[in-house]
C-alpha cells in the first residue's frame, strides 16, 4: 500500500479518509451482525400474513378469521387475513408458493389449491408437492346436494334417474369450474351414466335465486349456508357429499348410502407455507394451531359453522394428503373435467 502523500492530500484529509473508511466497515458489520440477529431471532418475532385465497364474507375467508384471532394468544403476534381472489383460489396460493420461506406467508389451501388445481389448471404457477410444505389439517367442511323445495325431485335417485334418461337435460351449479366440487358432481355423473350441464356461480348467494327458480336443478352448498333455507322452507337437502354423516346434521345420508358405495368428496382444509421453511417453524405453527383447534371453545365453535375439526399436524397431515391425492386424482380422472370444461 502507498502511503505516501499525493500533492492534494494533506495529513488531515488522510485521517479523515481512515476515520470514514473504519466507520463504513463498522457500519457494513452492524448491518450484517443485526440482519443476523433478526434472522435468529425466535419465531415469530413480527405479524403473520394468513393469504385466504377467496372473497371476503365467504366460508373459507370466515373460517380464516376465526382462526386468525385464535392463534394470536399462541403465537404472541397479529395474524393479518389477507384475501388473494380469483382463479379459483390459485392467485393467492401462487402468491405464497413463491413467498419468502420465513413462516411470515401462510396459505389457507384446501382441496382446491393444493391437489385439483394442479390437473385441471396445466397453466398453474405452482405445484402442490414441489412448493408448499403442510403444517396442519383445520377441518372437513360439510357440503351438501340440494334441491327447491317445490323440486320435483323428492331424492337423489330421481334426480339422477332423469338426468340418466336425458342427457343434458339437468343443470347443477357449484361455486367455480374447474374445482374439487365440479370434479365431484362430474364423478358422480360417470358412476350413474347420467349426463348435465355444469353451472358456475362466484358463491353460494349469487346462486340462490336461481335455484330456488329451478333455473338450475341442484346445487352443491355448505351445511352452514343451507340450513337456515331448509329451516325456512326454500331448499331440500338430498345428501352429502362427507364419507360419514355430519355430527352437525345426522339425519342426511351419504351419497354411498344412496347407492354408490364408496363415493365421498371430501371437502377440507388446512394451512400451508412454502417448502423450503424451516422444520422449526413448521413445528412451531402445526403445533400452535392444532393446540387451538383442540381448545373445546374454538371446537365447538367451528363446528357449529358447520366443519369438522381435524387438528393434525405437520407429519400425520402429509400422510393424509397422500392419500387425498390418490382420491381425487382418480376423480379427476374419471370426471375428465379438464377436456370437459
């Protein structure tokens, strides 16, 4: 190194020069030594984002609420909702999927998002398996086969008698194409050789009028949105798509009861954050989460909005998921929804 003076610096400029290069590298080791500690620092240490992929006002972003408040005692942090519509829940899935994989992004993914899109959107932004890491299971959601009260159809084997007799004659409705319950409603239309029109609604609401109208025949909705109808008079319930009959409604048979052994759709959901997480700070959120939906005041809570709570955490979640896709890819499969839609 040259110390030697150059005509324009004086032994005051070169001190000033040593002083304002010591501090830089000073400054430079704090930065790196505070970004350290905030990395380290325990999780979480700032407000969780919870992304619920639907609109305001609907099952899933009122679900995501109630969890949301419930897990900020546990976590010792605000968990914020954040609502990412539109593309049946894949622009907010895509949204978390490439997120900072620091436990501050956190999915509330179900069927949907995390196993049907994948084979029915070829366009996705993400996959499933490759990009989310499961951190647990919050509940079942129970749906059901509805019809108008004046409908004609007295039961699900009348209606799908006719729908067999003449192809393309019945409408359904569901809230989206190209979901988990257009891909069940398709399904079970293979397994009974009828043939109907899939009507998509952007909720259950906006499908209402029409299917108290008859301009579509059936409709598949929440427990939750259809018993108040049912109280009044407006819809009949013909069955439920759940594997075993609501704790909530036990009265309404299963689809398998009704002839088809073996068919169930389950509709569930769960939370998930992007795969390369740490193992800590999965561990850390499934097992605040399922400590919470445990607590018997949340439980009942939930189950009164019409869900079943299933409380798994990270690993025995993964093995659900694991057979859930081998469910509903057979499903997709069968339904062909994707060359059908």
């Amino acid at each position: 190194m040259n110390d030697q003076l150059s005509p324009t610096q004086t032994p005051a400029n070169r001190d000033r020069r040593r002083w304002l290069l010591r501090n830089a590298a000073w400054g430079a080791a704090s930065l790196l030594a505070g970004q350290h500690a905030w990395a380290q620092s325990p999780y979480p240490s700032r407000p969780v984002r919870l992304v619920v992929p639907f609109a305001a006002g609907g099952a899933t972003d009122v679900l995501g609420r109630l969890l949301a408040k419930a897990l900020e005692p546990g976590l010792g942090q605000p968990v914020v909702v954040d609502n990412k519509v539109g593309a049946a829940g894949a622009i907010g899935a895509t949204q978390v999927a490439h997120a900072e994989p620091d436990g501050y992004n956190v999915l509330m993914g179900g069927v949907g998002t995390n196993i049907v899109l994948e084979h029915t959107m070829p366009d996705l932004g993400y996959r499933p398996q490759r990009d989310f890491a499961a951190v647990a299971s919050i509940c079942n959601v129970d749906y059901v086969l509805v019809v108008a009260q004046d409908s004609p159809y007295q039961t699900l084997g009348e209606l799908l008698a006719d729908a067999k007799k003449t192809p393309g004659k019945l409408r359904y409705m569901s809230t989206g194409p190209l979901g988990p319950l257009h891909v069940a409603m398709e399904y079970l239309g293979k397994l009974c050789g009828a043939q109907m029109i899939h009507a998509p609604y952007k909720g259950e609401a906006p499908a209402l009028p029409d299917l108290l109208q008859q301009r579509v025949d059936m409709g598949m909705m929440t427990a939750l949105f259809t018993r108040p109808q049912v109280q009044s008079g407006k819809l009949r319930v013909l069955a439920t798509l759940s594997a075993q009959r609501m704790a909530s409604w036990p009265e309404i048979p299963t689809v398998a009861e009704l002839g088809y052994p073996g068919y169930a759709a389950p509709i569930w959901n769960g939370f998930f954050v992007p795969r390369k997480t740490s193992a800590q700070v999965v561990e850390r959120l499934g097992r605040t989460t399922v400590a919470q939906l445990q607590a018997p005041e949340l439980k009942n809570l939930l189950e009164k909005q019409g869900v079943s709570v299933t409380a798994q955490g990270p690993e025995a979640y993964e093995k659900f998921l694991q057979a859930e896709r081998l469910r509903w890819q057979h499903m997709i499969r069968e339904s062909q929804v994707l060359t059908t839609s």
